[in-house]
C-alpha cells in the first residue's frame, strides 16, 4: 500500500499551516466548528484524552486548493517552499488548533486555573483573574514561567506550585503527537472517493459528499458554486448557497435527488454532462427567480418553507428552447409551486419524490406531467378554513398567508411601509400575536398551545410596531393609536369589535381562518391553467392534521416529551424521551438508522437523504436535523416540570402513517 506513516507534534503542524506547506484540496467541506467545540478541543488535549488520527495526500499533480479558515477575509494562501501536503481528514481540528495558538478572533479559548475548565471568552471571564487566555501560553515565543508568575500574583490563594503544574500541562500541548497516515500515487479521482469512505460514518451530509465527488471529477466547482451564490446572495437569496446549487447540479446531471448510490453516478459522468447540468442550473435560476419574484411577490429565499420545490422547475427552465414563456405556462408553473409547496411535496421521500418530478420536465408538455404527479389534473385545490386549523409559523400556509397580505397591500401598523421581507433595522418583519400570548396562556377558557400559535393569530409587522404594541389586547391598541378597516383588512383582520375580546379568542380564529382560506384560494385559482376542467376540490391530506410536543423535565433529568396527535377525528398520545431522541439524531447526523422507544414500543428512526423520518403515531415525522434540533431546543424553552407529566397509556397506531412536517408539530 503506497501510505507513509510517520507521527508530528501540533507546534510542527501549525507551523507548516502558517508557510504553506499543508493545504486543503478543493473536495474539503469549509470550516464549521463552534467556539464551544474548539474549547472541548482543547480540553481533550490538555486532560491528555485521544483526538484521533489524520490523513494527508501527497500529490503528483496538485490539485484545486481552498483556503483554510486561517486568516481575515482576502488573506491569502502562503507559497510553500515545500510541496505541500493536502489533507483529507483532520481539518477541523487541525484549522482549531492553529487558530487557538495564534489568537485569532473567532478562538480566543481561555483556561480556569483554579476550575481547569476552557470556554471562549466572554465578558465574565475577561474580568475574572483566574481565566487566562491559551493563545499566551501556546503562541510561538510564548514564556509560560512569565505567564506562572503572573498568575500567582493575581492568585495569592491559590497553590502556586498547582498553578505551575497546570499552565506547564497547558503549554505542553504544542507537544502533543499525532499519528499521521499519508496516501502517495494516488489519482485524484481515487482520493476523492477515499475522502468519500473516511467521511461516510461521519457527520457529513450526503452534499457534502457530492460536492466532494464533483470536485474531484471536475476541477474548480467549489468556485463556480461559491460565486453564484454569492450572486443569488446579493439579490436576497442567500438560501441559494453551495449545498443548494450542489444538490441543484446533481439533480440535473442524475435526474433525481442525492442518495448513497449518487456519488459514484457522478464519478461516471462526462465532462459534457456536467458542463451541460451547470449550465441548466444557471440559466434556470435566472428565469426562475425573477418569476417568483415580480409574480408572487417572493423577494427573499428565507420566505421559502423549502428550497427543494425549486429543482425541478430550474430542469424545467434551464433547459426549454429559448422562446417567449406564454401566460398559460407561466400560471401552470407557479401553480404548481405553490400547491407543491403547501402539500409539503418533499417532505419525505426527497429522493424518490424528485426522482418522479425532474424525469418528466424532459418530456412534452412538462407542466401538466409536473401536475399529474401531484394528483391534482381535474380537480380544484381549495384551501378550507379546516386546513389552516393548528396550522403555526412551520407550516407552508403560513408562507401563503404572507403572499396574500402582500397581494392585499399590507402595511405596516407603525411605519405604514408595505410588509416587507427585505426590510431592516426598525422596520425589519416580524409575526405578531393579535392576540397576545400573555393574556391566552393564563385565560380562563384554557386556550392550548397551538391554538395561541395558530397562524390566524398571526400578522406580519415590523420588529418596532411588534415592540410598541407589547402584550396589549387588541381592544387597547386596535384604537389607541388606532387602525382603520381598510388597515386590518389587508391582513385579514376582522374588524368586528366583538372578537377584539379574549373571551372570544376562538370565534376570532374562526373568523380569520375564513378571510385567510378565501385569500388563499382565490390566490391559487389566480395561476391555475385555464386547461384544467373544474372538479370537485382535491383534498389536502394534513387537512385536520395536527402534532402538538409538551416537554416534561427537571435540572437532573433530560425529561420527556408527550406528543398529543390528532387525525380524522381521532385523538393519540405518546411519550418518549428527550435524551433518546437526541440519540437517535446523533446517529442519523452519521447516515445511521436507529430505533427510538415510544410509549414502551421501539420505532425505527430512517434517514432519507438529507432528512430524518420518526414514526409517532398516525404521523411519520420528518424533516432535517437542524428542523428536529430547532424542535427540541423550542419545547426547552417552553418546559413544564417533570413532575407534571402525566402518565400516557398508548395505543399503537396500526394504520398507514402520512408524512407530517416537523416545522408542523406545536
């Protein structure tokens, strides 16, 4: 096997970082690590716990390089006086530590003397004479018996011979070995599907791994990518990032979306392909986005509950013959994103669903195929007043009922600005509680949770009339300054002062749940193809649908979240525990399938694609790990103690499961 072994101390390696002499080949993901992770780092070194081995290639071909996350914006690479070594698996630890001896701004770790504990630097500790910061025990030219004396001036209570025991373990981390394995005459092609192996039991996402596979085959992505998003970031779109267009140039070139067979698909295509999927991409974002944004009025990709009902309409557009879009295709388009969007069309099955959806954007009369696979040819998609019941802030309605307030002509209920998703300071956008939540948790009517987040309590305002307005009731501050008709119209506020009562809160929702289903329907039959015949409405299948968590814990117990579902007018409850679930997302981070005990009975946890699905009762749950992990730290906050949590009989849900969003779930 052509690998050298060999074993270098940190003060070598960073030191080789700083001339040059170790690089990053362009299949390397960016520098992602926390200050919390960098201190535990730190730590690990220090305690003299194991922190793991690193590969390198040396190349006879260098390839495409990144910079590593060293230096200030613009800084740039060091010519080595040595060929280089790249490296293939270490480069956040390695891109830590450098920061960490060298001081840089985003790393100032420091280290408790009498504690031992590390953290980065805060207000508190700046102040604290017993933190001190590494970087002036590890820099190079460092003099710890100077730092030692130092500290026991400051410290006369503590044992200055223990202080000298620690900063002396401190400083010899620069010492501290790693076991190093470097790959010699390997092509780059080999090398990047072994970055893909080394990677493949780690917290690295199936994009991650294309991108690297794409960077291989074909030199200089990384930078194509990086300046088209930084294009898109410009107008707004900043959602339109590296792993988006990643996931939009395999989805061109495969015909469907990431999966563990992608990467080696991607090996196997020609330069022609790619070239050609690049250029489709491209040219579809640059018709698509001005579509969405001058005819839905979409001026931010942040308003977009997901990005992925994008890629089948960039195949569409990148590649259709260069002639003028007729109103009919238009409409069909847009239609279908919308209605593709609030069916949560890939929320599950990302893979397969895109799979079905890219194919036929190849084929004749792309639109109507786009709409036959949503089952909706021949019908009308009507959204009811019982569709937006228990529908939040993660629901894709509540994106459409953004749509229909701006459509309407909303303003501002301070600035008298139209609502805006681009605006800033004061003025930036905000959800509001019409009713405000202080005044519905403690009510006699016992308003739940999700009735007091329910979208129809929701109304876009700026970040200074949400704070001006506080926690009055609508009774106070619908007068005082006061709101006129017209005001609370174009949000779909009814003006009757009757609902304006707490007393009232759930015929307000009923109310406002109507004006909003009406304003969505109407907005949908708006863009719906003349061409397809009238019907009877076509059912949401979440219609109804709802999830609600209730987090039970204690200071020394993680606790348990109750789940209450609710679907076709039955009701179900289940418990599981915060701490399993947490397990269970931290081997799906890893690609790992796993199990998760609910109510006594053990549930696969799959990971598909980019997305994690979890069977709880009448619902397979799904959605990203950032999704899931927003969940949680959500129900954190909102945590009643532990010894409320009610006991939970359960009965398992032996019927088919429909996909529910996370974002969904109260």
């Amino acid at each position: 096997m052509p690998v050298e072994k060999l074993e270098l101390d940190i003060q070598t390696l960073v030191g080789q970082i700083s001339r040059g002499e170790i690089q990053l080949p362009e299949i390397q993901r960016a520098y992602v690590w926390k200050p919390t992770q960098v201190a535990k780092l730190v730590e690990s070194l220090y305690r003299g716990y194991p922190t793991g081995s690193l590969l390198f290639w040396r190349a006879d071909t260098p390839p495409e390089t990144r910079p590593v996350a060293i230096g200030g914006n613009g800084a740039t690479q060091p010519v080595p006086a040595l060929p280089p070594l790249f490296l293939l698996d270490g480069q956040q630890r390695l891109t830590s530590l450098h920061r960490v001896i060298n001081g840089h701004e985003e790393a100032q770790i420091v280290f408790n003397v009498q504690s031992e504990q590390f953290q980065n630097q805060s207000a508190a500790t700046a102040k604290d004479s017993r933190w001190m910061k590494v970087a002036d025990v590890l820099r190079p030219g460092a003099k710890p018996f100077t730092v030692i004396s130092q500290l026991i001036d400051r410290l006369p209570e503590l044992d200055p011979d223990l202080i000298g025991e620690r900063i002396s373990r401190l400083a010899a981390i620069r010492e501290r070995r790693f076991h190093i394995e470097v790959l010699t005459r390997y092509p780059y092609e080999e090398i990047a599907q072994i970055f893909v192996r080394v990677n493949s039991g780690r917290p690295l996402k199936t994009s991650d791994l294309a991108l690297a596979t794409l960077s291989a085959r074909w030199p200089g992505t990384v930078d194509k990518l990086e300046t088209e998003a930084g294009h898109w970031a410009k107008q707004n779109f900043g959602d339109l990032d590296a792993t988006f267009l990643t996931r939009a140039l395999t989805g061109t070139v495969l015909g469907r979306g990431l999966s563990t067979w992608s990467h080696g698909r991607l090996v196997t295509a020609s330069d022609e392909e790619l070239e050609r999927g690049w250029a489709t991409v491209q040219r579809g974002l640059r018709h698509l986005v001005p579509l969405l944004r001058e005819n839905l009025r979409i001026t931010s990709s942040s308003l977009l509950p997901s990005h992925m009902v994008l890629l089948p309409l960039i195949v569409l557009l990148g590649e259709r013959p260069d002639e003028p879009l007729d109103q009919e295709t238009t409409n069909g388009l847009l239609y279908w994103f919308l209605v593709a969007t609030i069916r949560n069309r890939y929320s599950g099955s990302t893979d397969t669903r895109l799979g079905q959806d890219i194919p036929v954007t190849r084929e004749p009369d792309p639109v109507r195929r786009l709409l036959t696979n949503l089952g909706i040819v021949g019908a009308r998609v009507e959204v009811t007043p019982q569709a937006l019941a228990g529908r939040t802030v993660g629901s894709p309605y509540f994106f459409l009922s953004y749509l229909v307030a701006k459509e309407a002509g909303a303003t501002d209920w301070w600035h008298g600005t139209q609502i805006s998703a681009t605006a800033e300071g004061g003025q930036k956008l905000e959800y509001h509680h019409i009713h405000p939540q202080a005044t519905l948790k403690n009510h006699p009517a016992k308003y739940t949770k999700t009735e007091i987040n329910d979208l129809a309590n929701l109304a876009f305002i700026s970040a200074k009339a949400n704070k001006k307005i506080s926690d009055r009731s609508p009774k106070k501050y619908f007068t005082d300054p006061g709101l006129s008709q017209a005001e609370l119209a174009a949000h779909f506020v009814p003006y009757d002062e009757a609902l304006r009562d707490a007393d009232a809160y759930r015929e307000f929702l009923t109310v406002r749940r109507r004006l909003l289903a009406e304003a969505m329907t109407e907005l949908l039959d708006r863009f719906r193809p003349a061409w397809m015949d009238e019907a009877p409405p076509a059912p949401d299948p979440l219609a109804g649908c709802s999830l609600e968590f209730t987090l039970y814990q204690s200071s020394w117990d993680a606790g348990r979240i109750v789940a209450v579902a609710g679907r076709d007018g039955a009701a179900w409850t289940g418990s599981f525990g915060v701490d399993d679930l947490q397990a269970a997302l931290a081997a799906a981070d890893g690609g790992l399938d796993s199990d998760l005990e609910i109510s006594g009975e053990t549930c696969p946890v799959r990971v598909e694609g980019d997305a994690v699905q979890v069977p709880i009762g009448p619902f397979a749950v799904s959605g990203t790990l950032d999704e899931w992990r927003q969940t949680i730290e959500r129900e954190k906050g909102d945590a009643l103690p532990l010894s409320q949590c009610p006991a939970v009989t359960t009965v398992p849900w032996d019927g088919e499961q429909l996909v529910f969003p996370v974002t969904g779930v109260e």
